[in-house]
C-alpha cells in the first residue's frame, strides 16, 4: 500500500471544485484515495450540469406557457444551488475525514472511470 500524499486534503477539496477535479486526478496518480474523489467529484459535475440543464429546459417551457409560473419556478434554482453547495461540502468534509460521501445513483460511476 502506498503512502497517501502529503496534499492529500487539498486536493481532497479541489476534487469537488468543478473543473478543478481534472487537477487532482492528473497531479495524485499514486493515491488511490484522491484519485476516486477526483472522479467522484467529476461525475457531481456531469450530474449537476445535466441536472441544471433539464432544470432550465422545463423553466423555458413552463414560462412559454404560462407568464407567472415560470417567474416562479426560475427562483427556485436559487435552492438547487444551495443544494449542490451542500452536497459538495458533505462530501468534503467527508473526505478530509477519511471516509466517502455516497450519492445514491450517481457515486457509483466514480468507480467506472
């Protein structure tokens, strides 16, 4: 077993900055730890994109057709913002611990990359 990577809690963090993931994933090829939260946090940003995507897609139909509604339902953004902030700092503050912060149906593909 390797020695685990004496930035191995920065680059715990900048696994789950968007982009910034591709910067542990190409820089800590040895620590297998890093390497998974890398990915992880990648597949979090596939998910979030695609998530946001399909979010602003239904906005655009609904304020198409009806006026208020899609006023409405395009301020709710603001709370799936704050629920991707919360799920990144879970699962930093998971990782920084040791451990693997799970999301139901979307870590698994963590392991496939």
């Amino acid at each position: 077993m390797t020695e685990p990577s004496p930035n191995r809690g920065v680059m715990i963090v900048l696994a789950y900055l968007w982009p910034l993931a591709l910067v542990p994933l190409l820089v800590e090829k040895e620590d297998p730890e890093v390497q998974w939260h890398a990915k992880h946090g990648i597949v979090l940003m596939i998910a979030e994109i695609i998530l946001l995507i399909l979010f602003l897609v239904v906005n655009v139909i609904v304020s198409l057709a009806t006026f208020g509604l899609g006023c409405v339902l395009g301020m709710l953004v603001i709370f799936l913002w704050i629920a991707i902030l919360a799920v990144h700092a879970m699962a930093i503050i998971t990782g920084l611990n040791g451990k693997r912060f799970l999301v139901p149906g979307i870590s698994e593909y963590a392991n496939r990359l």
